[in-house]
C-alpha cells in the first residue's frame, strides 16, 4: 500500500488512527516555539548542533561508508563500528524535523544529496548495511545478537518517516521500504524467528505502519517483539532473550536496548490493544518508576553492560546514559498516549530536564555520553565518540521537541510541557483552535494559556499539575477557580471563547528530596531541586570549601537568584556548614555528633549545566547532619 506522505502536521508518533490510544499529538510542524529557556536550545541545535554533527559524520568517515558501499569511491577501507550507519540516519532525522520548524534551503540540499547515497548504497534486494555491502556479503544475518542490522534499518526507516512528514518527499522512505522489505521476507512472521540484539526496528516498524497502513510492518513488529525469548539471541538477559517478551517481569538488560523494546511493545498495544503486553509493559514501567531511575530520569546504572542494575542499585557514580535517559522518554510518551495518566509527563519533564540536557553542553557542540551525580572532576564533554550514538541522539529529540507539548482527544486539548509556544490544532468536533503559552518556567511559576477557536466551543482543557508542584493558583480572565485534577491534570471544561485565557501561578521552593531507605547510596543524603529542575553544587562556586565537606542541617534558607551566567540559570544559595578539614586517621572509633564543622556559604546550580566551566568535583546528594 502506497500513502503519500504530508506536511500538514509531521507528529513524531502518529496516534491519529491509533484505536487504542487516548492522546492524539499535535505535531512539529503544527507549533511554534518561543520560549526563554528552550527557543535559544532550539537554535542552537539547529544552526550549530546539527551542522557540527554533520561535519562529524564527513570526518569520521560514516558518510564515507555509504560511498563506498555505492561504488562512489574505490580503495576505501571500512570506517568506524558495524553500527555507524545509524549516526548518520538520527543525523537525517534530526535535521528533517529542524525543517519542520524553519525552512532551510541549504540542509534540504545537504539531505537530498544523503539520500541520494543511502540509495547507492543499497543493494538489488533492498538490504542496506555499509558494514557488509563491500566484503562481508556473506556474513549478513548471521550474527542477529551483536551486528545491529535490524538496529540500522530500525533508524534508517524512523528518519524516512520524519523526512517525509516534514518534507511531503518520498526519497528516503522508498529506501527504507525497501530495506524492510527485505526483513520481511528474511524474517518472515510466523515462519522465522528473528529479533535483534539491538531493539529499534521494532518502533519504526509500528511507525511505518501508522504511515502506509500497510499491515505487514505491525505484523513484522509483533513477531519481532515475540521472538525474543526463543533462543534467537542466545537466551542472554543482557539482550533481553532470557524470557518470551510477554513473561518478562522486571527491567533488566542494556538500558537502551530495553527501553526500546519496552517503547516498542507500547506501540503495538496502542495499535491493537493487546491485552497482555498492556499487562507487560505497566509492569515493567512500576519496576522501571519504583526501582531504577535516578532523581534526574537517569537509567542505567551500571557501567558494566550500561545495564540497568538490582531494585535501589542507584549509585552517584551511576552511568546513566543520555541515550538511556532518551529511550526512557520515548516509552513515558507512547504510554501517556495510551493513558493520558500524569505519571509519564511528569517522567519525561524530569527525564528531559535532567537526564537529557546535561548530555550537550551550553555550547551545543560537546556531549556527555554519561551523567553521573557524583565526580571527582574528570568528567567532561567530547565533540564526538568513536560509539557516536548519544549526540545525534540528542539533536533529533531537541529537533522533535514541539511535537511532545500538546495532544488532542475525544474530550478536548491537553498540555503536557509548559514551553512558550503557540500551536494550531484540531479539536475531536473538527473546530481548529490556537493555544498560546507563555511562561518563564523553569525560573518562574508563572503561566498564562490563551484559547482562540474559530468558534465558540465546548471542550475540556487538560493542564498538568506536575509532581513537583505544591501550591498553585488558578484564574480563568479574573475569577480566581478551583478545577478538579484528574490523573495528574487540572481539567477545565466550559465553552471556549477566542481571547480566554487561564493564568497559573506554581510556588516553587526549593525541596529536599530524600531516596528511598533501600538505596543505600543516598543515606541521610537529600538532593535539591526546584520546579522541574535538579541542583547540583561544583567546587568552582567553593573556592574555600571542598564540596566533599558540605553539610547541610535541612533547616536552610535557599535564596533563589537569576545570575547570567552559564546561559542564564537561577543559583540557589543558603548558609549551611562545612566538615572542618580533617589530616586524621582514615578509621577511627564512632562516636556521635564527633564530626566538627564550621560556616559556609553553598552555591547550588542546575544539574544540566554542569561541568561547563572550569573542571572539579561535583555532588548532586548532599549529607545532612543528624539532629
């Protein structure tokens, strides 16, 4: 089945037609941002992000591979790890989804010329691989476990997708048909098992369905996801092969891997409703919720395997990879497109301010590959990684951000991200409608929604009540109300008027927030946090006190203040204490209270801006005192 593809929207998951799904997503391409705090992140990933990217590409040789493989160049060795085609495939798709909000000329060149290789690239049957198109044609799918083909493919067809809703073209979604083609007749469902060990193509698969409503991707994502577990991967956990998908009972394996197949399994139940793999993925996610997430949405606590670790294994010296933090967002959205339940937005703004940008630097051009809440000073940001996976990661979700601010349903218009932005949008009735949000979030908690439909219109406006959210204030014109919240949501329900606008006002102090009694990094520790955004201390800010010292009683004053520096940030200061130095013996006798301690001055800043000055230690768990 042929579908031309369209611009009119370009939604990152397409839940329009989606029978099981409650939330319908308003699209890239539908909204506008402009924000204090991300318009100038959005920028930046556009005007130096990607290019810079790209650049990377050429020099590391990725893009040299598919001239290779296309007979363009002669004497050409392979270059980079037998994954590398992926960097280069979330390189098109994050710069088909900048399209969407800018036109650029000069990149719709630079993609035109891509594809036009990835095309070259492919082979008569549609199998498109640089690693083995030249002199490893015989080694195709015989190692389903590490070569990451289906991975490729997987990435390969989700920048289709996204080229071709942000640009009505077609180029690059032929290829990718074809490629996936071609694993369906290799993997053909219900006569050969084949997964891989790398789950991706899985997402993309439902995804192309959603686009072509060609049954045979949801089919061929189905029995992927059902293959597992049949030895197919060697029956290794680390792989997620240890046990049929749908008998799977907690989070384990490589974070990233999981969390795809995790996002993948969403998919299908948005799809067809399937009642056991509802079952799977809700018990995966209280086990991912409850368990393996870091106060920052960071996952992955191992650095052995980037795997995730035993229930409360959340040490400061975690790994928590950027890429990890991201696949967590992709299964928090399919599921609050499932349920419309609060949890999953608040996840994915605490994931999104606190996993994902610590992982680019203020510069936009430096990447953090993992996000520990602890170090010594070492840890520091690269242009780029011989696993390049994070930062082209990074660059297609920053680009597809306005596709994760508002939804639609049955019922009416929801809000998810409070970011400065406008969108136009179709009400369930057919009545289009603009939604304007102002907000200077997440320095203030001031926020005004206003309402434009075409005409007067009854329906329910859906505004999160985030987790972190005390008290807040409601007015709707002057009257000061009172919603009720739903899941989550402040839901409004009247009919709607051009001009009407809903002023919110959240109080946002500054929390102390204790782990878990079972994790036992963190005893009487606290972190700070404000609004949606996790602090940490940087020893640049204590050039009298080793951040090792600080101690707090809990009974401080934070005083919040704007400061310009690191991009504009607001810094969190109090008078707390300081363990006096210390030349004594390593072990000595316990004694209560023993520890003495003196005055200090404590400087708090955002998590995500870290390590973008000059280097030293850095502590997000900091030691309370005992009363």
């Amino acid at each position: 089945m042929t579908v031309e593809p369209t611009i009119e929207d370009a939604p990152v998951v397409d839940t329009t037609r989606s029978p099981h799904a409650r939330l319908r997503p308003v699209g890239v391409a539908a909204v506008r941002v402009h924000d204090r705090f991300w318009s100038p992140r959005l920028d930046r990933n556009r005007d130096e992000t990607i290019p810079t990217q790209y650049q990377q590409c050429q020099s590391t040789g990725a893009l040299t591979n598919f001239r290779r493989a296309g007979g363009l160049v002669d004497g050409e060795p392979f270059h980079g790890l037998y994954f590398s085609d992926s960097d280069v495939y979330k390189w098109v798709e994050a710069a088909s989804w900048s399209l969407a909000g800018r036109p650029d000329a000069e990149l719709d060149r630079t993609l035109d010329e891509t594809i036009a290789l990835f095309a070259a690239a492919q082979d008569d049957d549609g199998y498109l691989n640089t690693y083995f198109s030249v002199d490893r044609v015989a080694e195709r799918w015989t190692d389903l476990a590490v070569r990451h083909e289906m991975y490729c493919i997987g990435h390969l067809t989700q920048a289709a997708i996204a080229h071709a809703r942000t640009t009505g073209k077609r180029t690059l979604l032929d290829v990718a048909l074809r490629a996936c083609e071609h694993v369906f007749a290799r993997f053909t469902p219900d006569q050969v098992p084949g997964t891989c060990g790398h789950p991706c193509l899985e997402m993309a698969l439902v995804e192309l369905y959603r686009t072509t409503r060609d049954g045979r991707w949801l089919r061929l994502a189905t029995w992927q996801l059902d293959s597992r577990g049949r030895g197919v991967l060697n029956g290794s956990e680390y792989l997620l092969d240890h046990a049929p998908l749908r008998e799977q009972t907690y989070v384990t394996g490589h974070a990233v891997r999981a969390l795809y197949l995790y996002a993948a399994a969403a998919d299908v139940v948005l799809e067809t409703g399937d009642e056991q793999l509802r079952a799977v993925v809700d018990r995966l996610w209280r086990d991912l919720a409850q368990h393996k997430t870091a106060v920052t949405g960071g996952v992955g606590a191992r650095w052995d395997g980037e795997a995730f670790g035993d229930p409360y294994e959340l040490p400061d010296r975690a790994y928590n990879e950027t890429c990890a933090a991201i696949a967590a967002i992709f299964f928090a959205w399919r599921l609050l497109l499932l349920t419309g339940d609060g949890q999953y937005r608040d996840a994915i703004e605490t994931a999104l301010y606190n996993g994902v940008l610590p992982g680019l630097a203020l510069s936009g051009t430096e990447f953090f590959y993992q996000n520990p809440l602890a170090d010594a000073g070492r840890h520091r940001r690269k242009p780029w990684f011989t696993c390049a996976c994070c930062p082209p990661n990074v660059a297609r979700l920053l680009a597809s951000l306005p596709g994760y601010l508002y939804t639609t349903s049955d019922d009416g218009l929801w809000v998810h991200l409070y970011v400065g932005s406008d969108a136009d949008v179709h009400l369930a009735d057919g009545t289009h409608a603009r939604v304007e949000v102002r907000t200077a979030l997440p320095w203030d908690g001031e926020v005004e929604i206003e309402l434009t439909p075409d005409e007067p219109t009854e329906f329910t406006l859906f505004l999160p009540r985030p987790g972190w959210a005390g008290d807040v204030t409601v007015r709707l014109g002057e009257d000061v109300i009172e919603p009720d919240t739903a899941q989550g949501y402040l839901t409004l329900r009247r009919t709607w008027r051009a001009g009407d606008r809903v002023r919110l006002r959240f109080a946002l102090p500054t929390r102390l927030i204790a782990a878990h009694p079972r994790v036992a990094s963190t005893h009487f520790r606290v972190a700070l946090t404000r609004g949606p955004l996790v602090y940490c201390v940087e020893q640049v800010d204590h050039p009298d006190v080793d951040v090792a010292d600080i101690r707090l009683t809990g009974t401080e004053r934070w005083t919040p203040t704007f400061t310009e520096a690191l991009g504009g940030v607001v810094a969190l200061t109090a008078d707390a204490r300081a363990v006096v130095p210390d030349d004594g013996p390593l072990y000595r006798p316990y004694e209560p209270g023993a520890v003495p301690t003196q005055p200090a001055t404590v400087t708090a800043i955002p998590y995500y801006a870290w390590a973008n000055r000059e280097p030293g230690p850095m502590r997000v768990f900091l030691p309370v005192l005992p009363r």
